[in-house]
C-alpha cells in the first residue's frame, strides 16, 4: 500500500478518535458544571433549564484548558487501537515506522490546533461572554461595571437609588488620577459632579486629594481631601474587569493596549494571549508525550497503569504550566518565559524520548 494511503487512514482514524474524546470529556465536563451550577441557580430560585443552559455555555470554554491532556488520550488510544487489530505491526511492515506515524501524527494535531485556535477558542470566549451576562443579571452584578477604553477606566456604581459615573484616566492596583464622579438619580438627571486629582482606593473610603464638588443647584466648593464612600476597593475593582475568558482574541489585543494607555498593568493579558498562542504547539507536544509512553510500556499488560501514569504526567505538566503563569503574574518571571518555558522543557523531553521510539 502507497504511504497516501497510510496517511489517509492515520489521520482518519485519529481524527476520529479525538472526535470521541473530546465528546467524552465534554460530557464529563457539562456533568461536573451542572453540579455545580445547581448551588447558583438554587441560590437564585432558577428554573433547571438555566442549570442545563449555564452549563452548556460554559463548558466550551473550560474544554479549551483541557485539550492538551485530550490529545494525550487520544494518542493512547489511537495506538492502543491499532495494536489490538495488529494494525501497527502490518504498518511496520510495509516501511511505515513509528516514527513516521508520530510525524503524521504531530502535522495533524498541530493542524487541529490552529482550527481549535481561531474557530474553536472564538466560540468559547463568545458563549463565555454569554455566560457571564446571563449569571450577572441573576445576582445583580451588574449593579457596579468596570470598562477600559481608550479613554481611560468607566465605572458604573448604584448606591442608595442614586447612580454613579466614576471615570479616571489613570489607574492601577491602590489608586486612580485624574478622576471624575458624576452622581444621578434613577431618572439619569444629574446631581453632582466630584473631580479630583488623585483618590487612594486601598480600602472602599475612598481618599480623593484636590478635590472640586459641583451641584445642581450650580454651586462650587473645593476640598484638599474628600471621601467618597464606595462599595468597592482597589482590588474588587480589578476583579470586575472582564473575564480573560470571554474575550477573543481581538478584544484581548485592543484590552490590553488599553490597560497601558491609563498606566494599567496588561501582564495577566499578556500571559493568557501567549497561553493561547501556544496551544497549537503544546497539543503536538503532547501527542509526542503521548505516544512515548504508550510505547515505552507497551509491553506491560496492564493497560491500566498506562493510564494512571499519564494522568499522572498530565498532573506534573498542568502544575508547571500553572506555577510558571503565577511567577509571570507576579513579575518573578519575565512574560515569554513564563509561557514558553514549560513547553521548552518538554520540547526537551520529547526529543529525546522520540529517539527511542523506533528502537522499540
């Protein structure tokens, strides 16, 4: 048989079988989502068919952190399949090795993962998105919102039936500068207006410095300090930025030049950007891991402890990836390396395990 034809077969037969892992998974996620959107929804006194919908419209966007350990089984059982229908040995016989059939194998997957990246990854933020609305409306949420554009920080605050209009063109993580506050009532007619130099938001008794209040009534006075009562602080003001999650990859471009037009650090953006750019690139990793250790014990019967023993390496993979984005989160290490770091080490892993292979 002509190697198109072998191409032709692996790549349609793993294919297949990542069509029916991913399915599995999706399933095993929308289940464990629903248990846990059941305390939200019983919170609220939903209907269950926002149980079943909330979970749903999440679980793409969680499938998403989990697909490189997907192709990892998938290439267990690809293999494992083709050495119960002594499929494997009949390729080996007409000159396919098995090193040949982890390129194909890798091309593929790499293939997959830039679809999973542009098509796949836009699907999820976009339901994630939707998620996030439908939750907010429920539990009120949206009683306070938090916006970065180009002008600067948008936040919108109701307090005691007034509602407030806080903008600043600087902001980060224990302050705001330049800031405005413009009280309404629930009509939107204007009551005041608070501008301020500064504001030192540690805690939700705001500290505004070089302060001018106007009122309606047209009157003018001036603080050398002000306190303006919030409901929020510097840190749950960064927490009501939007989920990274929800957004495409757009949106996290245009997000993050606007978090360094008002002094804001785009680290966290950056990070979850490179994180996604990687994807493609940790799915071909992991098919290569994937096939090393099928084939480095497949010779054991037990095909039980094949699998523990790659959800174990799965385990060690996740937490260095999860512990490398932390240090990049918090400065220790420098963004690229953060992200690319882990992959390298297992670039590093896979070569020389693939050495291996065909001596088996």
């Amino acid at each position: 048989m002509r190697l198109k034809k072998y191409q032709s077969y692996i790549y349609a037969q793993f294919t297949k079988k990542f069509l029916t892992v991913s399915f599995i998974f999706f399933c095993a996620v929308v289940i464990v989502n629903f248990f846990e959107e059941i305390r939200f929804t019983e919170k609220y006194n939903t209907e269950i068919y926002y149980t079943i919908m909330l979970s749903l419209m999440n679980a793409p966007s969680l499938m998403f952190e989990i697909f490189p350990f997907i192709f990892l089984v998938c290439v267990k059982f690809f293999y494992l399949s083709l050495v119960d229908k002594d499929e494997l040995a009949i390729l080996n016989s007409n000159g396919i090795s098995n090193f040949k059939i982890i390129i194909h194998l890798v091309a593929l997957s790499g293939f997959l993962g830039i679809i999973l990246l542009f098509f796949f990854y836009s699907f999820s933020s976009n339901l994630k998105s939707k998620y996030l609305d439908i939750k907010n409306r429920f539990s009120n949420s949206n009683q306070y919102l938090a916006v970065v554009n180009e002008d600067g920080l948008w936040i919108k605050e109701e307090l005691d039936n007034s509602l407030y209009i806080i903008h600043a063109k600087e902001f980060d993580k224990n302050s705001l500068k330049s800031i405005t506050i413009t009280e309404a009532d629930k009509y939107y007619n204007n009551r005041s207006t608070i501008s301020a130099k500064s504001a030192n938001i540690i805690s939700k008794n705001w500290q505004l410095k070089n302060v001018l209040v106007l009122n309606d009534s047209g009157s003018r006075d001036n603080f050398k300090s002000y306190i303006y009562n919030s409901s929020f602080n510097g840190e749950i003001i960064s927490n009501l930025f939007s989920n990274l999650n929800s957004l495409n990859i757009y949106e996290l471009h245009k997000l993050s030049t606007n978090y360094l037009k008002i002094g804001y650090s785009n680290v966290d953006v950056k990070i979850h950007l490179n994180k996604i750019y990687s994807m493609p690139i940790f799915f071909m990793l992991m098919t290569i891991l994937g096939f090393i250790i099928i084939n480095k014990f497949k010779k054991i019967k037990s095909r039980f402890f094949v699998i523990i023993f790659g959800i174990f390496i799965s385990v060690i993979v996740y937490y260095l990836n999860y512990f490398s984005s932390i240090l990049g989160n918090k400065g220790a290490l420098p963004i690229y390396l953060s992200v690319w770091a882990p992959l390298f080490i297992l670039f590093l892993i896979c070569n020389i395990g693939i050495l291996k292979v065909n001596e088996n």
